[in-house]
C-alpha cells in the first residue's frame, strides 16, 4: 500500500475505531488485511484508531507465566513468549522497533522480580498488559514500514479508571471501569499527532498510576471507551464472524445474520450466551449514542451487525435464542417468610458475604429461587456448599444443577406471547425450573436440566421461525443463515418459486386483465406429486379434494395415481366427473347428516365413521358395510388451534375410551372395521409424527382382526418463512419404511392435501390506495377475506411481494390490507416491501391450498376467477 494513495482528512474529519482480536493480529496475512481495511476507512475521509488484542493465545501464557511461583520458571515463559513475537516479526522481515524492544525488556524484568515490590494483584495486572502492549507496538511498525504511518498510543495514557462501591482491590486492578464521557480534548489531541493510532484493547491507568485490566472482553470494551471519548462516527468490531446470530450457529446451522440490533437487545443477547461481543462494551456507545457494526476480518465484503440506538420501523420479533450451561438454581422455601419484612435482605446479604452474583430471580410466597451463572462466580462445590450451610439458618435450601437457561431476546416480548404458543408447547413436556420474563420487556427465559438443550435450540429455533415470532421475512433485520454465508456446500439450496422468475411477466399480463385473479402452476403439482410418490412404503396416496378441487388439478394428481379423499357428497360429485372410474375414492365426512352417508354407501368410495352416532341411530344403513374408523389419539398438532385436528379440543375423532363402545356397535350391526384412521393437524414438519401415528395405529389394530390398512393422514407441512425447514422427505421415507417393516400386515395409506398444491398457487392483486396512521401504513389491495380468508381465520402466514417491483429495494413497512368491512381483513401484517404505488401488482403467494375453496362474496364483493398455467 502507498500512503500518498490515500487523501488525508479534513481537519474536522470523524473518527473510526476498529478493533481487532487474537486471531486477527496473529499472521503477516492478517495484519496485511489490517493494513488494507485502515486504508479503505481513510479513504472515506475519516481518522482511524485501531485497537488490538493480544496474540492468539498470549494472554494465557501471561496468565500462566503469573501462576508459576520460580522466577527460573517464569523467565523461561517470557523468553517463550517474546519468541512469539520475533518469529512474527521475521517472517514480516522487520527489524526490533524500539517500542516492542522496550516491552520485551520489560517483561522479562517483570517474570524475574515477580510480585514482592509491587504486590501481587498489581504485578499480574502489569505482566497481562504487555500482550496488548507488544501487539500493538509490532502492529505499528508493520503498518507504517506498509506505507500507512501509523502512531504507537498508550491507552493508558487516554483510559483512566474509575472506583466503583463495593469494589475490592481484585476487581479494581483485574475488572476495572473507565470513565467514558466525551473528551473533546483527546481526540483534538490526537488529531493534531496524526491520522492513524494503533493502541491496546484491556488496560487502563487508574488514579494512583497503577496499570489496571478491563477483565473479561476488555478489548471489545476498549475500543467502546475509545469510540465514547472521541464522540466516533462509528466503532468498529473485527473478529471471525460476520455479526450476532439468531442463535449459535455451532448449533443451528440455519440461524440468521442479524443485520440490524438495538443496544438493549444486542446487550441481552451478549449477556445471555453470544460470545462474538461481551455485554459491557454497549454501556459506553450506548450513553454517546455511538454506534458499533460487526465484521468478518477474513470476509470483509459481508454486511455485517450494526448496532445503534432503537429504530421504530420495525415489526416486533424475537431476534435471537441463546443458551447458557453450567447454571446452579439455589432454591430457597420458609412458611415464615410470607410477608415477613427482611427476609429477602437476609438471604442475599448471604449472597454477597460468599461472592456471588445472582442472575435471575423468581418468587412465591414460600420460594424464592435464583440462578448463579458461571461466568459470573466461581461455582465450585464448596462455594456452593458453604452458601447452602449459611442460607440453612433462615430457610430450607435445594440446590438444582446442572442446568441450563435458554433466553428469547427481542424488543417488546409480552407483546409477542400471542404467536409462541407452540414453542411454550415444548417446554410443557420439560422439567422447568425457572421462568423469569425481564422488567425490561426484552427476554423470557426457561432453565431446564442441562442435558436437553442441545437437542432442543435447533428445534425451538425452526419453531420460532414457523410460529412468524422469529420475523425473517424482514430483510432490513435479518440476513442470510449461517449456512449460506460459512457452509461447506453440501446443503441443497431452496427452490426459487416458479412465480419468481420464469412467469413473473405471463403473471404480470395476467393481472392487467384482471384481478383479483387465483393462477394455479400445473408443473408444481407434478413435482410435488413425485415426492410423495417417492414414498416407498406408502401404499395408497389420496389427495385431500378440499385443499383445492379446481378440474385441471384433478386431472393432473389422477394422471400421476393419486386417490382421493372427499369430505362432502359435492366433493364426491365433482371427483367422479373427472377422474376415471377405476380411481380410488375415500369419503371421510364429519357431523354429517344421515343422508351425506346414505348417498356415498351408494358409490364407490370407502366410508369414514368418526363418532357412535351414526352406528347408534343409523346401525341398518351400515348393515353388512366395510368401515374406517377415525380415532382420536388424544393430542393435536399445528401453528393454531384451528389446524389441530386431535385432542378433545377438537371434534374429530372417536376419542380412545369409547374405542370398545365403537367395536361393540360395529359388531352389533355387521359392520367390518377394515381400517383405522388418524389425522392430528396441518403444518407438520417432523418426520418422526408419522412413524409415531403408525405404530400407535398398529398397536389399536391388532385388537382388532379385520383390519387391513391404517391411514395415517395428511399435514405434511410447506415452509412458508424464509428460513424455515423444509420436511425432510427423505428421513420421512426412512421413517416410514422402518415402522411398516415392523408391522408389515397393515397396508398404509397417506391423505395429503395442502403440500401438494399450496406452492402451486398465487393470487394476484391490485393495489388501491395508502394510508397512514400513527405508526402504521396500511397497503390497501382490490381484495381482501372473501379471497383468502386463511390468514384471518387462524393466523396464517402467506409471502407477500409486490410483482410489480420486485427487484426493488424493500423499505417500506405495511400492513396489507382489503376492501372487506371488517377489522379482520388483513391479509399481513408488518410487511416489509419496496414503496408502492397505486396499481402495483400485488402477489400472495402459496395460495394454492385453501384459498379459492374458503372463498366467499362476503359484502357481495365478486370472487377471484382462476387460470391454469400448464
């Protein structure tokens, strides 16, 4: 690099932090990138103060070198450690710079005194110093020999520690705070030196000269003072990551880039797990308003994690889960400390007379339970063990661990509690110890026995991102996943929607001859067709008929082999004038009126019995008849309770404990139970559901011998979130064939509906008019629930795009809406879109399932006609 490349800065030119960690100073190659992306922030017209950590590794040797009690000893460690630095110096074919002489010189001094002269704790604060000190001083050198004259700073020299209440010496030498006010002067200072500093991340001076160190993320922290102190355009974080993370992406590969936090947020989510920032290095920023942005040293052209004060365009939504291990919940119990003033001023004063930090709290009238987390205390057995003796006197004392805390962070959590009822679903089958819900409405937290989490985040994760808590159809929030920035390419990438590319502009003609218009893609039907055909333990697959009983779908699933199953004698018309004779049917109707039964007994199809009523009252019309009988296994699946299908919340089904009541019926009258029957919901997206079903089928079956086949139903979940997992058919197979092979006398049967066609359909709309109110913008389109009343009825999540500008930059944050005189006729809410304009094509897309068929001339609105794209 050549310095005259680069313009200088203005007199008044803004400052830019940039920290570098361990690794990232750790090689010529890094430090050469160093060089490059000082260069780039020059070029922008900005002063530059970079901040360094030690080398990988060197801070421990330092701690290490502290520990040895033999000066022979710790001379030979420091030799070790200098020895780190010359060898990165050769092959940067530097010669010693003064200032890294100096602090070789000096740590050497320091390894052969040891502690008697300067006491201990301030001994080892001046030993650990020197990684950052000698980093920095190579960094200097290595920088300006590149061209970029670069000026050695000694952060103490700016850094001046503050005495804090209740702060022992360890702590005011090993954990200590700085003052971060704005010092206008430093940074005038520092600008009349020159354009480019290199100082040390961890250390300050505190008031009586001594070196102090910032404890753990202390250089994150330092660059954070720094960037408070000169008042920065921005402070920048360098590691080997692109940013925070939905979650840790070690653990859910599929956990996204979050592009865009809060303070406050990003602070919960360092302090509940995230390693990539340590929580202490917001306060500063915070307080100036600075903002911090997160970058990937080794791919620099990601965008990165910017962190800044709160931004109010944005739709509320869990932005991360995150997990700690190693918990220990103390959990306290006395009848007497009902309303008994004190008591909780004398447990704690046991807390804090042990040296222990209490992280959450949660309370009854008797108990009183709170977490210690290991980050925080040093939690061996006898800390533990002498706080439980002490705490014995005033109550009774259980101590739980391990365990671990899983925290949901975003901004606004109570108002999110509506849409986590399927996630809170999975801690009712856990033990929890502990729920606490932050004052400060950004997390809610479950500690659970440590052995589950690592199972259940990847899980609760897909969970949060089905359930729309976890909105990663915001693409100002959310970035892509971890996978598609870092993964090895083994991973098959999603199927862009047909709508997208190849029949954006045939959709786009349509549309300008009308709408609001359903268009229905034939070749998306056939491959999903070919999916489940992949099923090779699969017998017989029907296609659930009200999903979408359009003619040229019909046709097409009966060309591919597919059966049918209908819930109405109007679906058992429509079918039978359509597909050919030979073809399967299956009539699965419930609370059906007598003669819905009589009229199918008279056709081809196989009858469904899902209640002692028809055999109680109408045994003669099922005389000498082959039956399915619909059990209810007892639970329900499913986003909404709408969509469960099972449990006694629901109607279908004849429940368990009148299984014997059924038969006895059945026996009565002469009719011969071929087949049982379950269905528990829609959007399932485990594979495992349905092996479970089988086997549960199977274990009812073989109480009763005329039965020959099980119908293990439908469901089969279609993502609709960007990011959310797809059912993996392949596992499903395995499954499948794994349960049949253990019961192989049953035939198996498969009822699918909505995975076959919902991605095959969009409806196509109009826009109409804006308006604004408050915080809101509401879309307007030329329909609304009379075309698709799915998202009113239970909260169904549809990708909406505007057609008309989809390459287009989406910045605008809508609530789409219809013309219906409801207050209901939304059809998505907090939707972000490019800005629209009056007659923009509008698409809903995954409409082919359960849109045309709900449909309605609810306020005599006409309904939306439908095309057919071969």
């Amino acid at each position: 690099m050549n310095s005259t490349e680069t313009a200088l800065p203005a007199t008044d030119a803004p400052w830019i932090v940039m920290k570098f960690g361990g690794t990232s100073v750790a090689t010529l190659p890094r430090w050469q990138n160093i060089g490059e992306l000082v260069a780039s922030r020059q070029a922008e017209g900005a002063r530059v103060l970079i901040v360094v950590s030690a080398l990988t590794g060197v801070t421990d040797a330092l701690k290490q070198l502290c520990s040895e009690s033999k000066a022979i000893n710790r001379s030979e460690a420091a030799r070790a450690i200098a020895q780190r630095h010359y060898d990165l110096l050769d092959h940067m074919q530097l010669s010693m710079p003064a200032t890294l002489g100096e602090r070789l010189e000096d740590l050497a001094r320091l390894a052969n005194e040891g502690a008697a002269t300067l006491g201990e704790l301030a001994w080892q604060a001046q030993v650990q110093a020197h990684g950052e000190l000698m980093s920095s001083a190579l960094g200097a050198a290595f920088l300006s020999h590149s061209g970029l004259p670069t000026h050695w700073l000694d952060a103490r020299d700016c850094l001046s520690a503050v005495a804090l209440p209740n702060q022992n010496e360890r702590t005011r030498l090993l954990s200590s705070m700085v003052d971060s006010r704005p010092d206008p002067a430093l940074a005038a200072r520092l600008a009349a030196q020159g354009d480019v500093f290199i100082t040390q991340g961890f250390i300050a001076r505190e008031s009586q000269g001594r070196t102090v160190l910032l404890g753990r993320g202390g250089s994150d922290t330092s660059a954070s003072y720094f960037g408070a102190l000169l008042k920065a355009q921005r402070v920048e974080i360098w590691t080997d990551v692109a940013g925070m993370f939905t979650a840790n992406p070690r653990q859910v590969p599929g956990a996204r880039l979050l592009q865009r936090l809060d303070y406050e947020e990003a602070q919960e989510i360092a302090s509940t797990g995230a390693k990539v920032l340590h929580p202490r290095c917001l306060s500063p920023l915070r307080e100036s308003r600075v903002p911090l942005l997160i970058k990937d040293t080794n791919r620099p052209e990601l965008d990165g994690t910017v962190i800044g004060p709160e931004v109010r365009a944005h739709a509320p939504s869990v932005k991360a889960i995150s997990a700690r291990k190693g918990i220990t919940l103390v959990s306290m119990e006395s009848v007497g400390m009902w309303q008994q003033v004190g008591f909780l001023a004398d447990v704690f004063a046991q807390f804090k007379h042990h040296g222990l930090s209490v992280d959450l709290i949660g309370s009854a009238e008797t108990n009183v339970t709170v977490s210690l987390d290991p980050t925080e205390n040093l939690l061996d057995s006898d800390a533990i063990a002498a706080l439980a003796t002490d705490l014995a006197k005033v109550c009774r004392v259980k101590v739980i661990a391990p365990c671990a805390a899983i925290t949901l962070v975003g901004r606004g959590m109570r108002s999110l509690l509506h849409t986590l009822s399927g996630v809170l679903a999975e801690f009712g089958q856990l033990r929890v110890h502990l729920i606490s819900q932050s004052s400060n409405n950004l997390n809610l937290t479950f500690v659970v026995d440590e052995e589950v989490v690592d199972t259940l985040l990847p899980h609760l994760h897909d969970l949060l991102i089905s359930a729309g808590a976890l909105r990663t159809d915001d693409s100002a929030l959310f970035g892509p996943s971890w996978q598609a920035l870092y993964g090895n390419g083994e991973s098959v990438a999603a199927t862009t929607a047909w709508w997208r590319d190849a029949q954006r502009e045939a959709l786009l003609e349509l549309a300008a001859e009308k709408t609001p218009r359903y268009v229905y893609h034939l070749p998306t039907v056939r491959r999903q067709a070919g999916a489940l055909k992949s099923l090779g333990a699969v017998d017989r697959l029907h296609y659930a008929v009200k999903a979408n009983t359009h003619p040229a779908i019909l046709r097409a699933l009966a060309a591919e082999g597919f059966a049918f199953e209908c819930v109405s004698p109007g679906e058992l018309q429509a079918v039978s004038a359509i597909v050919p004779a030979s073809t399967p049917l299956l009539f699965t109707p419930n609370f059906a009126p007598r003669d819905d039964y009589a009229l199918a007994l008279d056709t081809r199809a196989t009858v469904t019995l899902d209640a002692l009523h028809p055999l109680e009252h109408w045994g003669e019309l099922f005389h000498g008849r082959e039956v399915v009988l619909r059990i209810d296994l007892g639970r329900g699946l499913g986003h909404h309770e709408k969509v469960r299908t099972g449990g006694s919340g629901s109607k279908f089904g004849v429940p368990l404990d009148q299984l014997t009541q059924f038969l006895q019926l059945a026996q009565t009258h002469g009719v011969t139970v071929r087949g049982l029957h379950a269905h528990l919901g829609s959007g399932v997206l485990d594979a495992a559901h349905w092996g479970e079903v089988y086997v549960q089928l199977a274990s009812l079956a073989e109480r009763i011998d005329s039965v020959v086949f099980l119908n293990i139903g439908g469901g089969l979940g279609v993502p609709s979130h960007p990011g959310e997992a797809s059912l993996d058919m392949a596992e499903l197979d395995r499954v499948l064939r794994e349960v049949k092979a253990a019961y192989p006398q049953y035939q198996l049967w498969m009822e699918p509906g909505r995975y076959l066609v919902a991605d095959a359909g969009v409806l196509l709309a109009r826009v109409t008019q804006q308006k604004g109110k408050g915080a809101y913008r509401y879309l307007g389109i030329d329909t609304g629930m009379n075309s698709l009343i799915r998202p009113a009825l239970y909260d169904a999540w549809h990708e909406i795009v505007n057609l008309t500008r989809l390459d287009e930059s989406a910045t605008a944050l809508y609530q789409v809406v219809g013309p219906i005189c409801e207050s209901g006729d939304v059809l998505g809410t907090d939707r972000r879109l490019p800005e629209a304009d009056e007659g923009d094509v509008m698409l809903i897309a995954q409409t082919g399932a359960y849109g045309k068929v709900m449909s309605s001339h609810y306020n005599l609105r006409d309904e939306a006609d439908e095309i057919v794209i071969e």
